[in-house]
C-alpha cells in the first residue's frame, strides 16, 4: 500500500511541504481528476499505517492480527470466521506451486 500511494503522490505532483497526509492528497486527486470517490487504496492505507503505528510491541500481537482480520473483512468475498488458522491456510498459499516442474 504504501508503495501505490507514494506513486500516486508523486504521479500527482504532491510535495512533501504541502500541509496534507499523502493519502488524503491521493484521494482528492484521484476525486478531481478521475472521479473516484472512496478509494480502496486510501481506505487501506490509513487503516494498514493505523495498524502499524499503534500496534508496536509483541505483546500486542494478538490484537494486531485482529485489527488486520477487522480491515480486511469488508473487502473479503467470504466471510474471515470460516477460517480455523489464517496463518498455516496463508502458508500453504504462499507455498502452492513454489516446487511445481514447469
């Protein structure tokens, strides 16, 4: 996410001393220029930078993982709750075709 808006800010001429966060910058731009409202990738990256910044310490890790789970459900097709072990199910997605012949 932050590598798509920090293109975007940069496609759309933002600067660094503008007196605006890049993602409300991106948003606005992406209004005014291309009739986009409610962009995704402004959604996310607030909500991913939010995660980010509040959720630092180990400790925390459990509720960090439920922050991201409560982001991503409302772009998810199915619902989050049918899945027992996100990250062994992730595992095994990241791993599908890694050692396939071609």
């Amino acid at each position: 996410m932050n590598k798509i808006v920090d293109y975007l800010f940069s496609y759309f001429g933002g600067s660094e001393n503008m007196g605006t966060t890049k993602s409300y910058f991106v948003r606005e731009q992406l209004f005014n220029k291309l009739n986009i409202d409610n962009s995704i990738i402004s959604d996310m990256y607030e909500g991913v930078s939010y995660i980010e910044t509040n959720f630092l310490t180990i400790g925390q890790q459990k509720q960090k993982e439920q922050a991201i789970k409560n982001l991503l459900f409302s772009y998810c097709i199915s619902g989050l709750d049918d899945i027992k072990d996100f990250k062994i199910i992730w595992d095994q997605y990241i791993k599908t075709g890694l050692f396939e012949k071609s």
